[in-house]
C-alpha cells in the first residue's frame, strides 16, 4: 500500500501522523513524504535551511520513509501563489505516486499554509483517484484554531510513540520546553487523550474525510 503525507512544513508529518507512519512502516506500506514549503533568506540563514534538509534526511533514516519530496515553495507565503498553480505542484505528486492514503492537514488550523494545504489536496484527491483521505492534527495549529478538531478515526500508537518522540527531537529548532504544546510532554499528552477515548495508552486521531474500501 502507498501511503502520502502532504505537510507544509518539516515537523508537521511527525507531529500530526508521526506514530501512524512508523506503523505503517511496520506493515510494510510504502511511505512517502511530500513537504510544500521552505525556509528562504533574509528571514532565515542559510545555516537554518541546510540544518533542516539534514534533519529530514535523519528522520526518514529513522522512521523508513521511502521518498521525501520538497516542493520548495515559500513558507507561511502559499496565499501569495494562484490556487490552481498550488493544485498544479500537488498534483504532479499524486500522479506520480498514486496513493491509497493520504494524509494532510486540518482546514481549522491557525496556520495559513495549512488552511490553503487542505483545499488544494481536497481538490488533487477527488476521484476517479479514490485515495483515502485523512486531516491529522498539528500541535500548536489545530488546538489554537477556531474550530474543534472532531476525529473519527483513532490509531494506537503505544508502541510506537516513544520513536515518534524520537523522531521529533531531530527537529531540534521546534523543539519547545512544557507547558508548550510541542514539547515531548505535550506530545505525550495528547497521545495520551486520544488514548482514552479509544480505550488505549496512547493513539492519533485522524478524521476521514473521504474513505474508499476502507479495511
């Protein structure tokens, strides 16, 4: 099975679905990884930009993502590009790896990049593709939003929330101390929420969007 993370930003693919890839994984599911934006200079040193393509390079090692793809457009900037342009660059991605899951950001999120993210794989995804979509949740976005994030889907992560974490740490500038919701406590902490209301230590919670054969 293929599976496709689409992310705006390096650390979105593990904090939102971080301990369902390393399962997929497991089950021996190809996991590839398409992040839309980058860093760029002046607001950012080059030293940040190469330290960030080295630490993707450390997380896929880690985890077993097969292909990572960078489309390299403007971070926290998408709403300065056409819409269709957008669904362009997307578009050439799914085509190429022609998923059967998808997975990408909320539409709620506080983030600007995500909202448009959304709305350009809801466009990509629709059929004859008959992809499985799903919206995961983003620390620090997804909470701090208008709108409840309301799953439907829960995966337990028990066993894999510890490599997750680990994972994560290679991210050292989003790296935050607690109470911050992106430091390992709030990493664990809401693993630890959706757990219970899954009846599991720990779990990510997705919500199904659109589902096709669904096993």
């Amino acid at each position: 099975m293929k599976v496709l993370v689409i992310a705006c930003h390096p650390d979105d693919e593990l904090l939102g679905v971080g301990g369902r890839l390393i399962k997929h994984v497991k089950e021996a599911d190809e996991v590839y990884v398409c992040i839309l934006t980058k860093a760029y200079k002046p607001d950012w040193s080059q030293e940040y930009m190469d330290k960030k393509i080295e630490e993707q390079r450390e997380v896929d090692q880690l985890i077993g993502i097969k292909v990572r793809i960078n489309l390299d457009l403007p971070t926290v900037k998408l709403n300065t590009l056409p819409h269709g342009e957008l669904n362009r660059e997307i578009q050439k991605v799914v085509d190429k790896i022609k998923p059967h899951i998808i997975y990408t950001h909320c539409q709620n999120d506080v983030n600007i990049d995500h909202n448009i993210a959304f709305k350009s794989v809801l466009v990509v995804s629709r059929p004859p593709l008959m992809a499985n979509l799903f919206t995961y949740e983003t620390l620090s976005e997804t909470e701090w939003g208008i709108n409840q994030f309301t799953p439907n889907v829960w995966v337990d992560i028990s066993d894999e929330i510890d490599k997750k974490i680990e994972a994560f740490l290679i991210y050292e500038s989003e790296v935050k101390k607690y109470p911050h919701p992106r430091s390992v406590e709030g990493i664990k902490y809401l693993a630890g929420k959706r757990g219970t209301e899954a009846c599991t230590k720990y779990a990510e919670a997705f919500c199904l969007i659109r589902g096709y054969n669904i096993k």
